[in-house]
C-alpha cells in the first residue's frame, strides 16, 4: 500500500465505524452525511482490499482484518492528535524517566518526603535528580539547563524564558534551649544582644534576619555561621545561642531536642517558595504531571501553622 495515497479523513471514518457499528452513526460523529461515510466505506475496502465490516442484524460486524488493524490505527489517531495539540500522553504509572530538580533545603524537608511517597505509588518508574542551590540559586540553574525545574525563593522578575508560580508560604521563627533567659520575654534588644546561630544557605545570598536587622540599624553577633537550616536545631541545646529558623522546621524538632519557639520581635516578611521551569517545558506531559504533583503536596503547606 502507497501510503501518500491514503485519506486521513479515511482513518477517522474507520474508526467512527468501529465505534458506532452504523454508516449514519459513524457519520453524524465526524460530521459526515450518510452518502458520504457510505462513499468513504466503499473507498476503505478498496484501501484495505478487505470487506471489514458485514452487514447483518441492524448492524455491522467487523472483520478479523478489521478487529487487527483498529487498534493501531487509534493509537496513530491519538498521535496525530497529540503532535497538533502540542502535548504528547504521558501516562505516570508506566514512564520511566529522571527530572533534575534544584531544590532548597527547606522545601525539600517539606516536600520530599510527600513527593516520594506519591510517586512509589502513582509514578514507579519516575527518578528525581536534587541539586543544591547552595552556590547557584535555582532559577539560574533552569534558566542555563542545569536543572528541569527548582523550588525555593525566586526573585519576583525573573528572564521572560522562565516561568514561575508560587506553592506554599513560611515565616521564619525563633528558638532557643528550655529556659534560655532571652526566651522569657524576648525583645530586639535581647535578641541583638544573645550570640546566634546564623543560617546561610546560600553564598550568594544575605541573611533575611540580618537585612531586616540592618534596616532597624541594628547587628546580631555571629557565633557560628552554617549553611544548612537543619543543622541548627541541635546545635542549641547546652549553650545560651539563639537560632532563626523557618516555623515548619521549628515546630518539628523543638519536642525532639528540647527547644522553646519565639516569634521574632521585629518584623521580616513571610517568604513564598516557587516552582520555577524554562517555558519550553510548558507543553511537556510529564513535566506539567511533575508540577501538578509538587502542587498538590504543597498545597497542604498553603498557610503557616499557628
């Protein structure tokens, strides 16, 4: 067979016919009139040099070459269809495939955790790649290829090529040893005055606390500078340092080491980690699964805890 001449229109009324069993059914689906689907019937036949449907009880029965040749001519259909709409299927519970993911320390404790255990159970063979934003934020390493997608903070003006959308909201809290005496009733002057533990996450960035510090005209002494938000809570317990943490993280390991929580006595906005990824991935299946999936875990950290 030439396929150059072979209708497309063809396939689809072939596959009308499979569906519907009826010349003025599988017509009215594809917008055909009676004539016409009996004219593109005839013209099958002759295409496929076989009967492929018998006439018999009000309907049509399929023949064996009919029956044979129905299922890959849906799934071209689907396809076709796939290639003009821009996005191709994507079916998570049989993919394999590995997304590199730049992700904040603080989001991955959230997140990781949930995002794994759906994807045990929904995507088996789907693998994730971390990367650290440790010394190059996150939208950097999407916007130069490094990475599919990153969650953390983002800059509210990112280069048109990225998109972005906020996920959850957190606000930073602080915490010390049981009993610490700044903790009894914690002012800026006492908070300025106590040795800290700072959290640099990334050696580009400036610390939130320290900016808004700054603003106030005021400074915190440095005991001990670290770069993950993790490390923090256990380094309190037996010293008289105070720690500024995100509340999640707060509120997960103080009754594990023994920590009281503060709110901050002067003010640093609430922050809104992002999903950011390169607009050519818009119209990726799996991809836009991948979001959605993150989305959807996240929206259970939609507003901090009180």
């Amino acid at each position: 067979m030439n396929l150059s001449s072979v209708d497309l229109n063809l396939l689809l009324a072939f596959d009308a016919l499979m569906t519907h069993r009826n010349v003025t059914s599988a017509g009215a689906a594809i917008g055909l009139t009676q004539p016409a689907m009996s004219n593109a019937l005839s013209r099958l036949r002759r295409v496929f040099n076989d009967p492929l449907f018998i006439r018999g009880g009000g309907s049509m029965t399929p023949t064996s070459r009919a029956q044979a040749a129905h299922p890959a001519v849906r799934t071209a259909l689907d396809q076709i269809q796939g290639a003009l709409d821009g996005v191709e299927n994507f079916d998570a519970k049989s993919a394999n495939r590995v997304f590199h993911v730049a992700i904040a320390e603080d989001a991955a404790f959230y997140i990781l955790p949930r995002l794994m255990e759906r994807l045990g159970l929904e995507a088996p063979g789907i693998d994730l790649k971390i990367l650290s934003t440790a010394y190059v934020p996150g939208y950097q390493l999407v916007a130069d290829g490094t990475a599919e997608l990153a969650v953390g903070i983002a800059p509210h003006k990112l280069p048109k090529e990225l998109a972005m959308r906020t996920i959850f909201r957190e606000r930073i809290v602080c915490i010390g040893r049981h009993g610490h005496p700044a903790l009894r009733k914690l002012t800026l002057e006492r908070f300025v005055a106590a040795r800290h533990v700072s959290v640099q996450p990334s050696v580009r960035g400036a610390s939130r606390v320290d900016v808004a510090l700054g603003a106030l005209g005021h400074s915190r002494r440095v005991a001990l500078s670290v770069p993950h938000f993790l490390m923090v809570p256990f380094l309190l317990p037996g010293t008289d340092m105070l720690g500024v943490v995100a509340e999640r993280v707060a509120l997960h390991f103080a009754p594990i080491v023994g920590l009281e929580i503060r709110p901050l006595p002067f003010v640093v906005p609430d922050y809104q980690p992002a999903m950011v990824w390169h607009r050519s991935y818009e119209r990726d299946a799996g991809h836009t699964w991948l979001r959605k999936v993150i989305a959807a875990v996240s929206a259970r950290l939609s507003s901090p805890p009180h």
